[in-house]
C-alpha cells in the first residue's frame, strides 16, 4: 500500500495568507526527531488529512514544552521554555492544540496557563475518539488489524494524571481487534521507565529494568500487537521486546498508526 503525499502548512505561512487552521498540532521532540516517533506524527498527519481538518505545525517555531527539565528538577529552564512557546502561540492566536504526546499535553494542557497559555488542548487519542464517534473518522473492517490480540499500555500522563483510559480504548475498538488488558491496567497501570525525565538519565541500580517488568506484563497476555498511545513509551516497550527476542511475533504500534494503517494512509 502506498501512503499518501502531505504537505503540511506552518502557523507562519498560513498567517502569511491571512488563514488561520482549526488545530495546532504540536509533534514535540520526540515526534521531531526521533525516527520512531516521526512515524506516529506521520500518522497522526495522515489523519487528519483525511478527514479534512484544517490543521498547521509550528515547524521551526516550537520548541521543547519544558516537561523534562521540570521534571529533573530544573524549574527555570522550564519557565524560559515555555515562556518562549506561549509567546509564539499568543502571536498566532492559538485556541486549540492536539499532540500525540501524553508528556506534552499534560505541560500544555495543565501547566502552561499559570504562565498566560490557555488554549484547548487533546491528546491524539481523544481526537480520534471524538472523529469516530462522529463518524468523521471511519476504519476500513478493522484492516490488517481484524481479530488480532491487541493490548493497550497505560501511558502516566495520560492515564493517572489526566484521567484519560477510555479514549484510546474506544479508538482500539474500532479495529474489530481482541482487546486483552494486561492485570496491571488503567488506574493501576505500571509506568513504562521513562516519565519524569529518567528516559535521559542512567538506569539506578536494581534487580530489573522497569519496561523490562512491563512487557513482561504485556507478554503474559499473549499479544500479536502492543499498542501505545505515547513516544516516550513506544521506545521503552519496543527495547522490551526486544530484549525478550520477540520482535518477529510481537509489533508496537501508537493506536495512530493502527488506525491510519487499517485505512491504508501509511505503510
């Protein structure tokens, strides 16, 4: 299947043009420049392409929300960060942001408004939601994905500090797919490894690797597909599986490009 060509305007060119789009899609480090992580932004695109949403990035413009220096304990390297990105923001007269990333959206959503960013802001997996649910969003029977056994890693800021289980969910649904859950699920999920800034630092000293435990939850379910709705977690999770040497048995997809896969949008 051959994936369709996008192109992506700004915030600057539209403004060029006296347009203005209908979400900011904020792709974040992680969605910028690691090469795993530009395959979900890829998705999340293709999307909302589809659909006809009119969207825009900030490209050059954004920089990084600030999340892992706050959480390393480095408050004013954060304030500068963000600081920066609202002034950016408020130029273009941002009002709504969707990101594909759970560490993202909890700094947008809940930390930037004491700070003079207010803006509307969804995690990718409540816009698909909500595009499904209006029918604006609709999978092809499930696709490559029909009755495959999937299961659905809580990501922490998207779970536990934000309260979001069902959406990613009800977007797994949608792939005619085997949902299993794993025992250690929604509220009482197990963090992946990496939140609060320890995906760039030296693991400390202990018996076991903390994705190395997680998957090995996934694992007991007996999956065909581990499926994550979060940059950070994808990587923890695909070396997970590649430490148990299940790559060939074993996929790890964003719930973005399971759906956008289903629909022929991507290879």
């Amino acid at each position: 299947m051959s994936a369709i060509t996008l192109k992506i305007d700004t915030m600057a060119e539209l403004a060029a043009k006296g347009e203005a789009p209908e979400i900011l899609f904020w792709v974040g480090c992680a969605g910028s420049f690691d090469d795993r992580a530009r395959k979900i932004t890829r998705a999340v695109a293709a999307i909302l392409h589809e659909v006809g949403m009119k969207f825009a990035v900030l490209g050059t413009e954004e920089s990084c929300t600030g999340d892992p220096a706050k959480r390393a304990g480095n408050e004013f390297l954060f304030q500068m960060q963000a600081a920066q990105n609202i002034q950016v923001m408020n130029m273009y007269e941002v009002k709504k942001i969707v990101t594909a990333c759970p560490h993202c959206f909890n700094t947008l959503k809940n930390e930037y408004p004491e700070l003079g960013g207010n803006y509307e802001v969804l995690h990718h997996a409540t816009l698909l939601q909500q595009l499904i649910n209006e029918g604006r969003l609709k999978v092809k029977d499930g696709g490559a994905f029909k009755g495959k056994r999937i299961t659905f890693h809580d990501s922490c800021y998207l779970g536990r500090a934000n309260g979001i289980y069902e959406a990613p969910r009800q977007v797994l649904e949608a792939l005619d797919a085997d949902l299993v859950e794993m025992k250690r699920s929604k509220a009482k999920g197990l963090c992946c490894g990496a939140g609060g800034a320890q995906m760039f630092k030296e693991a400390e000293k202990g018996k076991k690797e903390v994705n190395i435990e997680r998957i090995e939850d996934a694992l007991e379910t007996q999956p065909d597909v581990v499926a994550a709705a979060c940059p950070f977690c994808m990587t923890m999770l695909t070396d997970g599986v590649k430490n148990k040497e299940k790559e060939s048995s074993i996929k790890v997809y964003d719930i973005a490009e399971l759906i956008a896969g289903a629909n022929g949008l991507i290879n």
